[in-house]
C-alpha cells in the first residue's frame, strides 16, 4: 500500500500533466486554484460518465480521512517544489 507521500507524488504528477495539457507553465510552485480546478475538471469527467459529483466528492474526502488519520499535524509535506 502506498504512503500518504507517494499518494501525494502521484497525484503532482497527474497535476503536472494536467497543467501541460492545458498548457499552462509552471515555474516555482504549484498554486492552490490549480489543484481546485483539476478537481473541478474531473467533476466534469465524471458528470460525462454519469457519475454523481458530491459521491465523488464524499467519496474522496472519506478516503483521504482515512488515510491521514493517524497524521499528528496537517503539515507533514514537505515544502512546495516543482521537482
């Protein structure tokens, strides 16, 4: 099972190719906004497959509890580099 880390890797990397394909340069650091609408983007995929957004959504958040529950601080990552 992959750590919290390598879950938070991937998803930079699906990030970063996200960023790419909309052709959007990254220089220092990812912003906030980006990652909102990526998650924005993928509602948009789901409502295609019929998915229900806010299942996804609770679904999501349900998962990401359960993996970070027995974190003691909400800043264990470290800083926010591009590399």
């Amino acid at each position: 099972m992959p750590t919290n880390e390598e879950r938070a890797t991937f998803a930079k990397k699906a990030l970063i190719g996200y960023l790419e394909a909309k052709q959007i340069k990254i220089e220092i650091s990812i912003e906030d906004y980006e990652i909102s609408d990526l998650i924005c983007d993928l509602l948009h995929l789901g409502d295609i497959l019929n998915f229900h957004s806010r299942d996804l959504l609770d679904r999501a958040i349900m998962h990401y509890e359960e993996e970070t529950k027995n974190r003691l601080t909400s800043h264990n990552y470290p800083s926010n580099p591009i590399t």
